[in-house]
C-alpha cells in the first residue's frame, strides 16, 4: 500500500487544488461528479457491481452537497436559487438513480452537469484573466456560503 503524501501525483494535485481559483474548484468538482457517475454507469449491467454504483453514486451526491454549501443564498438573487435548486433536483435525480439502476436518470443527470461545467469553466477562465492583468475584480462572482 503507497504512503500518503509520498507519490509525487499525490502532491501535484493537492498543489493544484490549494492555489487554484474558486471557478477553478468548481470546474474540478464537476469533473469529479461526472467521473463518479461515469463509473455508476458503467456498473449498472451488473448486480454483482451495484455496491459500485451505489458508491459513486454517493460520491456524486456528496460532491452536490459541497457545491450547495458553497452558494451564499444571503444575497437573494436567482442565480443562486436556481443553482440551488438545480443541486436538489440532481440528487433526488440520483437517488431514484441508485434505486431503479437506471443509466438514463444517470445520462439526464450527467449531460446537465457537463452544461453548467461548460459554463463554469467559461466563468473560470474570465476570472483567471483578470486576474493576470491585474486588473481589480469588478463584478467578480462570489458563491461563498
């Protein structure tokens, strides 16, 4: 069994992690999610595979519940709401997911994530621009809970 800390991915990745952007942790926790269901997928065919699924699917909805924290639903606006919202629908999505063993709940729930990644990637990318030119973050985005 490899040592924590010790393999130099391992190290790599928690550097990535620590100095990127909140746009670029979004984008990293969609890519998990959409990995995990991914994985659920792909153990569906199989009963003998369902602890599988079952664990992904967990994974996922625990990634929902981090991006649910982070939205601050003090400042009212619908954006965060929506998001909100989209977040609640996609577990329940899930849930009924785990429990049918249904690829197309999980196909529904993966196909939306990857639209809002798309979009958050975009957002990530402005965000990173101002930042290299120095320039002061007017109308940055905050989902800061």
């Amino acid at each position: 069994m490899a040592i924590p800390g010790k393999n130099p991915y391992d190290k790599y990745k928690q550097t990535e992690i620590t100095t990127a952007g909140q746009g670029t942790l979004i984008v990293m926790l969609y890519d998990g999610a959409v990995k995990f269901l991914n994985i659920a997928r792909e153990n569906m065919a199989s009963p003998k595979t369902y602890d599988v699924v079952n664990a992904n699917i967990l994974k996922t909805q625990d990634i929902l519940t981090e991006l649910m924290l982070s939205i601050n639903l003090n400042e009212k606006n619908d954006i965060a709401q929506n998001l909100f919202s989209l977040y609640m629908y996609f577990k329940k999505r899930l849930l009924e997911a785990n429990i049918q063993k249904s690829v197309e709940i999980v196909d529904e729930v993966v196909r939306l994530l990857k639209e809002l990644r798309e979009a958050w990637e975009k957002i990530s990318a402005t965000e990173v621009r101002t930042e290299k030119s120095g320039l002061e973050s007017k109308g940055s985005f905050s989902i800061e809970g």
